[in-house]
C-alpha cells in the first residue's frame, strides 16, 4: 500500500512538471515588453524558474530559465525574494494576457541575460 502510494504522488509530480514545460512558440518574439515591477512570488525550479510581477495595474508571471542557467549566469535564488523590484524584457504570451517569457532581468543594479 505505501509503495503505492508514493508511486502514485511520483507520478503526478512527473505529469505536473511534463505540463508546465512548454515550447516557446506560444509567445510572440515580434512584441517585446519591458516590465519593471516587484516580485510578488517566485520559483527557482525546474523546468523553469519564475516570478509573478506586480507592474502597475496588473501582476504578470514572467518565466524565467531554468535553475542551473541562472545560477551560472550570476541570478541566485536570494535575488528573487517578493518585494524586490526589478525589470523583465521578454515577450508577450500569445495566448494568456497575464504572461510573458523573460529574455533578461535587471535585479540589484545587474543585468542577467536568460536566454
């Protein structure tokens, strides 16, 4: 029963990941935005790293790169704490107008190239 168990929460954790991985045909490369706002939350995980970002009038979700890319572009998990303010240039989401994938951040006076 207990191995059972933890298959079954394995395997959802599994689908969850495979779910929020996506292509990046979904955003619209010809529209780049630049946000400057404060993280709301943040994620330092895989597949991808994340932020909600509270701009005036509207909180987007900004995914960022994964873990390891970020950390070894000089963006550690610390720089990501709700109430810093920061700017994210990336590209709109096609589909969900909340949405964008960030190409670069400027957090604590340095820019961090993403992609």
């Amino acid at each position: 029963m207990r191995i059972s168990l933890v298959l079954a929460v394995a395997a959802c954790a599994a689908a969850t990941a495979a779910v929020a991985h996506h292509g990046w045909s979904g955003y619209d490369a010809e529209k780049t935005l630049t946000l400057t706002g404060t993280i709301e939350a943040s994620g330092y995980e895989h597949p991808h790293g994340f932020i909600r970002l509270q701009t005036r009038g509207k909180t987007w979700l900004a995914v960022l790169a994964p873990p390891y890319r970020m950390e070894n572009r000089g963006l550690p998990r610390e720089w990501l704490k709700p109430g810093t303010q920061v700017t994210v240039v990336g590209y709109p989401h096609r589909t969900d107008a909340q949405e964008m994938r960030a190409e670069r951040i400027v957090v604590n006076g340095k820019t961090i190239e993403l992609r």
